[in-house]
C-alpha cells in the first residue's frame, strides 16, 4: 500500500508526522514523502526540515496521498505544476485526505467541488470559493475525500483511515501502540471551546497576517 | 530560549515532531534539533529522516531539553558520550523532558535515581532498575525532570510546559492554533482502556521483539 505525503516550504511538521506515525503501521504501508525536489524541505518555523525522498515525478500514483497544511500552502494555490500532480496521483488513490489547510490545496485543484470538508478553523471560509461546503467537524470524509482539521486533527483522521482500511483491532493495535489517550490541560482546542477573547485575538492576528 | 531536541537512529518521530509543535510556539523559542552528528535521522520505521541542524558538540546547554523515545534508544543506553552529553546539558537546563522510552536514556544517564517518571507502557518496569519509581500517568513531573508516557503524550507534557512557562493564556492559544481538540475513534490508547486480548497480543510481541 502505498502512501504518498506532501512536503513543500512552509508546511506544518506536525499536520505531515501526526498521520504518518499512524498510517505507517498499517500491514504493508509504504511511505513517500515526496516534494517537488528530494532532499530536506524545511516547514513553518524554520527551525525544522524533514526530508523528501522522493520527487513529484519518481511518484505518479498513490493509494492514499496525505496533504498538511501550513503556511507555505498559500503559495502552492496557484502552482500548476503541483495542482497537476495533485489530480494526477488522485486520480489513482483509495483515499484522498489532507490535515489543516492541507483541503485548500484539494480545493484549489477542483476535487472538493460540490464536496463538503475540514480545515483548519481560521481558512474555512475560504472553501466555498472553490464549490466546497465547509465543516467544523474534527474529520469529514466525504466519498474518498477524508479531510481533518488543523494540526494535530490529523492523527485523528488517520486512526479512522486505518479502522475503514485494515479493521478495527488493527487501528486499536496502532492507538495502543502510541498511547494515544490524550488528555489535554485545557479545553481551548476550538473556536467553541476556547476563551472568546483568545478566540477574537487569534482571528485578528490570522487576518493581519493574511493581509500583510 | 533555547530548546534542544535529541535525533538519533530509529526514534520515533511524533515523540520528537508533537512536543516541537507545541514548544516553537513558545515566545522567544528556538529549537535547536540536535544529533550525533547533523545531517539527516533517519525514524523508526525508515520511511522517514528529521534533519539535526546542530551536532552534540555545538549545542552544550539548554533551557528545555527533550528526549523522544524509540526503538533506537536500547542500542544508546551503554552510549557513554551520549549519556555524557545529556548529563552536561542537563546541568543547565530549567526543564529536562522525555517522551516514550526516552525516559530510559534519562535514567541511564542516572538523573532519575530517586524520582517518578513515565515511559511508554511496554517500558515501565526497566525504570526500577535504575532506582526511578515508574508511573502510569500519562505526564509526570518531579522537580525539573518532565516524563510522558508513549509517543502522542508529549503534546500534553508539552502544553503543560508551556502553560508552566509562559502562563495558561498562551499554552491556550497554542492548543488553540493546533487545533488540539483529541477525538479517538476508539478507547484503546491505554492497557487500562483497550481490549485486554490485545494488550496481552502486543506484550508478548515486544517480548519477543525485547530479547530477539
């Protein structure tokens, strides 16, 4: 089974690892990072860089292709040459998935139109610019389209990939196996759920950001 | 604030990606991945390199140290210049922390003689042989030394430092940023929680897997 996951300046390093440390323990998984050129590709902060091993043209199909978000997504909505390979190695995937802004990036390459989908809470309304219906919800699957959240969302998403692929007791194996129970100190993990002025704050940030 | 992370041969990679997620969001934080030597890392399951951007010998000091765990740690725990070079670092730092098995590197370097800490479950009982009193809680904090349980638990040790550090509001905004919300498909993330047959199935593969 093969797994292609997409590294590019800028992403989120967690958005990539969250999923890949689940997915990679299915029976028989082979992953791919895979950028435009192989070698170190450094994501958001600068001080991290995880290596592609594989360039977009060594990986041409995929059974599952994984796309994080970040930062340096921004960039990449218009990159022809990766929205290309994006509907090329989809069009031979079991699944198409993404974590965070990762779905701008499925949205940008025409294959959530009609669809509904996650993202990260601060770029869902850029969804529907792209035919895309957006979701609050932590994961969306949506035909062979699952899409996440932000960030750490994506380990969610791949324990239920990995209960739909290889059975319950194998994704069960895998939670156990990264002791996944987690137990956050704080209940501000959503825009619901957070302090409202923190929310507010965030939102602020985010769009002076998106200006700037 | 400088925050050193150790890569080495076989770690896993969430152990070591979680808690940086959350960590370079600290205000004035700078990680610095560090290995035997820099270059690439290659994890455990060999699909995947972290770059060290810095050596063991450029990176003598430390406010936060963190050692991810792994199948690679049991060939480091008679490492003499590695377990050196945690003891030295350890002697500046404000926290020293672990994630999974990196516990064990702590405890052979002899800073856990004496304390409580976690590892990962399949890991608690080799603590005592170094004088450390194993806990099952998924974070356990005894003076500056910060222990978490398997893999996916340094996001919470790591939300909880950061709430130690910089105050509650912004270890909310990070939870907030990640969209650090956990929503398991299953309760299977403990021996507590998951189905006792299969906590008995991967006892006894890490048994074999242990003295192989």
């Amino acid at each position: 089974m093969q797994i292609a996951i997409l590294l590019y300046d800028g992403f989120t390093a967690l958005d990539a690892v969250g999923p890949y440390e689940v997915l990679s323990r299915l029976p028989g998984a082979e992953v791919r990072f895979t950028a435009a050129r192989s070698g170190p590709v450094r994501a958001d902060t600068g001080a991290l860089a995880l290596v592609a091993d594989h360039s977009l043209t060594e990986v041409r199909s995929a059974d599952i292709l994984l796309l994080p978000g970040g930062p340096g997504q921004t960039a990449l909505m218009s990159d022809e040459p990766l929205l290309d390979w994006i509907r090329t190695v989809d069009a031979t995937t079991t699944w198409t998935t993404s974590v965070c802004t990762g779905s701008l990036l499925l949205a940008a390459a025409g294959l959530l139109a009609g669809r509904t989908a996650a993202s990260h809470w601060l770029a869902l309304d850029q969804l529907p610019t792209f035919g895309a219906t957006p979701s609050t919800d932590r994961t969306v699957v949506d035909g062979k389209y699952a899409t996440s959240a932000g960030v750490s969302a994506g380990i969610d998403l791949a324990l239920l990939l990995a209960g739909r692929i290889a059975g319950d007791r194998t994704a069960q194996a895998i939670q156990l196996l990264t002791e996944y129970a987690p137990e956050p100190p704080y209940q501000a993990g959503t825009p619901a759920t957070a302090p409202a002025d923190l929310v507010a704050d965030l939102r602020e940030r985010a769009s002076a950001y998106l200006t700037a």
